[in-house]
C-alpha cells in the first residue's frame, strides 16, 4: 500500500481526491492511510466496510467519488510515474467527447522486477468492440472513466469475484465512446494472493469469465471465445 500512496502523493497534478475502501483489515493499513491523510494537501477518504468482494468495493468508491474521471487501483498497484494525472488531465482536456481512455500497465514481481509492458501489441490498442469480444485488452488499472459512466449504465457485476471489469467493458463497449492512450498508466503486481493473477483463483476465474462470455456474447462467439481465451491461458503459462 505503500507504493501506492507514495505514487500518488508525488503526483504534479493535485486536483484529486483519494478514496480507500477498507475490509476491516488487521494490519498496519489504516495507520498507513491515516499518516498519508495527514500529510496530504488534497481530500483523502478512509470508508472501513464489510469485505463483499472486489467489485463491491470498486463501487462503494464510486459512490463516494465527487470527481468527473475515475481510475481504479488495487492495494498494490501504483502509479507509473509522477507525470501519470498531469499527462492524462491534459490529455481528456483536449479529447471532451471521450467517456472513457485504456492505456498500458507494466507488470511487475513482486520483488518490483518487471516483466512486460500490457498492451503492447498494435492490435490491442485500437479499441476495437469486436476485438474486446475475444481478449480482454483493457486492464483496469490503466482506465480512466467518467462517472456519468456508471450513473447513465449501472455499477459492477458484484456477483462476480472477477472478471466484473470485462463484464463491464463488454456492457458499455457499444454505448459509450472510448479509445486507447499511449501512455503507461500504472504497475501491475503479480503475487500468489492476488485474484486476477494468483493460480489458486485460477478455476474461480475460469468460472466468472465463462459466465461472462454466457451473458454477453451469442452463442458462436461464446464458442469461438471460449476457445481463444483457453489458448490465452495456455501461450500466458508458457510465458510465465
């Protein structure tokens, strides 16, 4: 959590708030938190709630949020570098119309060894709904999405312990307008605990992403997604 709280404090651009959703957690978070808060000159809000899950979570900061742009970051994802909120404040200034931007996250160890830079191929960065159908290209943690967003559509899926982002880029992929911005945005870590990435959630996300794909997709995209994304899996474990 460190990590995070020090990438957005060096930030230069500073019109921001910061909320943290807290499961009630028994280490030294909250007095983490409650250092950073002091020692901030922008808003920064601590909301302690029963653990319900990750998407739960994301909504309860919605909800809390007063800000027009949103992003997402998990406990041990931060910010790429300092210039990350400047760079983009600039760049939604001169693109209005857009309701939502993906960019890149630079997957990381745990030890902070990086590993890669996601989406790196050109395929993957040129927003394309029918793509989005077969490869989830768009990592959370590098999204920035105006709130209205989720006034006009609804919140996450808090039914799924995963894969809810997909889920919602797949509801709002032909109804809002979006696109992809060149900039690394945050660092990803992967670690055994962590849901997304972690193999022991690996059959709970199978489940959540086939549900998913039931849901959103007819049935011959299901059945040709269903297959690409197995072929995913399998070119990730070679990689990894």
């Amino acid at each position: 959590i460190l990590k995070n709280l020090i990438s957005v404090q060096k930030q230069t651009f500073k019109d921001i708030e910061h909320i943290f959703i807290d499961g009630f957690s028994k280490d030294n978070t909250i007095k983490i938190i409650k250092k950073y808060k002091r020692q901030s000159d922008y808003p920064v809000t601590i909301q302690k709630t029963k653990p319900q899950g990750i998407s739960n979570a994301m909504n309860q900061g919605i909800k809390k949020a007063k800000g027009r742009y949103l992003i997402h970051l998990h406990a041990d994802d931060y910010l790429f570098d300092i210039n990350v909120l400047q760079d983009t404040y600039d760049y939604l200034l001169s693109n209005p119309r857009l309701d939502w931007i993906y960019g890149q996250i630079q997957t990381i160890e745990k030890n902070a060894k990086p590993i890669g830079i996601y989406p790196r191929h050109k395929l993957l960065q040129i927003a394309s709904p029918t793509l989005l159908k077969y490869t989830n290209f768009i990592p959370h943690q590098a999204v920035f999405i105006k709130k209205e967003v989720f006034k006009k559509f609804g919140l996450f899926n808090e039914k799924l312990s995963s894969k809810m982002d997909l889920d919602y880029w797949l509801k709002i992929k032909n109804k809002t307008t979006w696109q992809f911005y060149p900039k690394v945005i945050s660092n990803f870590t992967i670690h055994s605990s962590a849901q997304s990435s972690s193999k022991k959630f690996l059959t709970e996300n199978l489940k959540n992403l086939d549900q998913v794909l039931r849901a959103s997709l007819s049935k011959p995209e299901y059945l040709l997604a269903n297959q690409l994304y197995k072929i995913q899996l399998k070119i990730n474990k070679v990689i990894r």
